[in-house]
C-alpha cells in the first residue's frame, strides 16, 4: 500500500525487465490508465533510448542491487 501511494513511480520487474507490479505515479508518467496496460510488457518501452539504458540499468541492478541517482528519460503513450 505505500508503494502505491507513494508519489514517486515505483515498477517491480522480472529480472529481464518485464513489468510485474506498477504504482499509479508511474501509470501516470508512461499515460496508461491501468496496471493492466502494463503488466508483462518491458520497462523497456518506456525507458530511456530504446535498447540502450535498459540493459545498463539490469547490469548495475545485478551487480549493486539497487539503483539510486540514476539519470533516463520516460516516455509516454503518447510520446
């Protein structure tokens, strides 16, 4: 429940980045109305330069752990 309240955009992936669990803030930011829209489809659809800053992204998750103070762009839906 905090998760999903908090402001900030909150995804859970799989380890090869397929979406299992999305807040609303990043339902908001990606201009989808539902988890639905979103859930089994890649981070990567809405991350950063397609096929460039996901893979970076895993690698460091895989190596630290966690990710903080990274820098990406969204995009959305609609652009």
């Amino acid at each position: 429940d905090l998760l999903a309240q908090a402001p900030d955009a909150f995804v859970v992936s799989s380890p090869s980045g397929d979406i299992l669990s999305a807040n609303r803030a990043f339902l908001d930011l990606v201009e989808m109305g539902e988890e639905a829209q979103v859930l089994g489809r890649p981070l990567a659809d809405w991350l950063g330069r397609p096929g460039a800053d996901m893979p970076v992204l895993l690698s460091m998750l895989r190596k630290h752990g966690a990710l903080r103070l990274v820098s990406t762009a969204a995009r959305g839906r609609l652009g």
